[in-house]
C-alpha cells in the first residue's frame, strides 16, 4: 500500500486542493469549545450555536464563570449537552488554573483537560497549531479502511497506520479524507462508479461487495 500514497496524495490534492476544517473559530479557546462540543455530533449543528455562545462567553474566563444550567440551555441542541457543559466549564477552569488561561499546544497537555481526547487534541494540534497530527473521525476512519490504507481495529492504531504512510503535512491529508468521506464515499451510498480512487481501492462498490463496503 505505501507505493500508492503517492498517486493518492496526488489525486486528494487534485481534488481537494484546500481542504480545512468546517468548525468555525476565531482562536484556539473558540476551536477547543466548538471541538468539545462536536463529538458525536455535526460540524454543521455546531456551527449553528457557537455564534450565540461565543457571545455569551466570550474569553475563556467567562466560559469558567459560567453557570452550569445556562450552559446547558445555550448548547441543548447539540448531543449530550449535560456532560458538555459540565466539561467545556471545567476546561475553561483547568486552562485557567494550570495553563495560565493558554490553551496548551501539546497532546499530552490537551488531553489532560475534561473532554479533550485523542481525536481532539490532534485536531488543535493540527489546525491551530500547524503540528504534524492526523485525527481519525469516523469519516477518516472509514475512508481510509475502504481504501485499504488501515486495517486496525482502533482509531488510534489507524492513526498510527495512517501517520507512518502519510508521514507529512498530516492535518492536511486528515482534512482530505474527511473531504472525501463527505462528498464521494458517504457511509451508506459510496459513489464507486465515480470515484478517483476507485482503482486503488480494496472496497470498491460492486454488485458483489456492496454489503462488505456498507459495513465498514
Ligand atoms: S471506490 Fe468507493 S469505497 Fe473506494 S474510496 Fe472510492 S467511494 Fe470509497
């Protein structure tokens, strides 16, 4: 598989040339809060409150002041606000406590704050803070095991997988394979017959193999 990263980074850059995360943000305190705020659940439902919340709270100190049940009224709308709030409260006064009110820019730093794992402290890493990370969501996850890039069983082996084939501009080629997910091969409808990859693909959609392909 590493002899065809090439010719698949070639044809992801052809054509997803500027790929970039869809979370709105102006900072890392705005990225890590919409990040938080977007496990199991849309970019675009994010997108949606986070111009009211910012509002609202607008520093991360005003994030730690916050009450716990206005939270929760501001992000109802996105999954599991109970246990987002009380972590996006808890961050903000942890960033606060231990951080001097910087969000930090190591994985081991990130994860260390109430709601931030793997998946999200590569994303910080990567977008805001131009290090060399690569998240696996589950656009990335299924993507990258239909073209037969990973068979892990885990996210985080994947993103090992992933990172030694890619080995560079990681956050890049991340946004690349969600680009992809989105648009050409969707969870239930793969668009095989147009694909670009469709040759160097292990799971391309045939009459034969569509059961296979809509399982992973
Ligand atoms: S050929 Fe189908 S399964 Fe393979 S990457 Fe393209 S859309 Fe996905």
């Amino acid at each position: 598989m590493k002899a065809k990263i090439p010719i698949i980074k070639a044809r992801l850059l052809e054509r997803f040339p500027n790929p970039h995360t869809a979370l709105h943000h102006n900072n890392a305190y705005e990225l890590l809060v919409a990040v938080i705020l977007s496990a199991q659940c849309t970019d675009a439902r994010v997108n949606t409150i986070t111009p009211a919340l910012f509002a609202l709270y607008p520093t991360l100190s005003h994030l730690a002041q916050a009450s716990l049940d206005t939270l929760k009224a501001c992000i109802k709308s996105v999954s599991y606000p109970n246990n987002k709030a009380k972590h996006l409260i808890g961050m903000a006064k942890e960033v606060g406590a231990r951080f001097a009110g910087q969000i930090p820019n190591t994985q081991a730093d990130l994860k260390s704050l109430p709601g931030v794992g793997q998946k999200s402290a590569n994303v910080l890493l990567s977008v805001y803070f131009q290090q060399n990370y690569l998240a696996v969501d589950t656009h990335v996850f299924r993507v990258s095991h239909r073209l037969g890039l990973s068979h892990a069983k885990t996210p985080l082996q994947t993103e090992r997988e992933l990172s030694a084939l890619f080995e560079d501009d990681l956050g890049f080629w991340h946004h690349a394979l969600i680009a992809m997910g989105r648009t050409l091969c969707r969870a239930r409808a793969p668009q095989c017959s147009v694909c670009f990859l469709a040759d160097l693909c292990e799971n391309k959609k045939t009459s034969d193999t569509k059961a296979k392909c809509n399982k992973i």
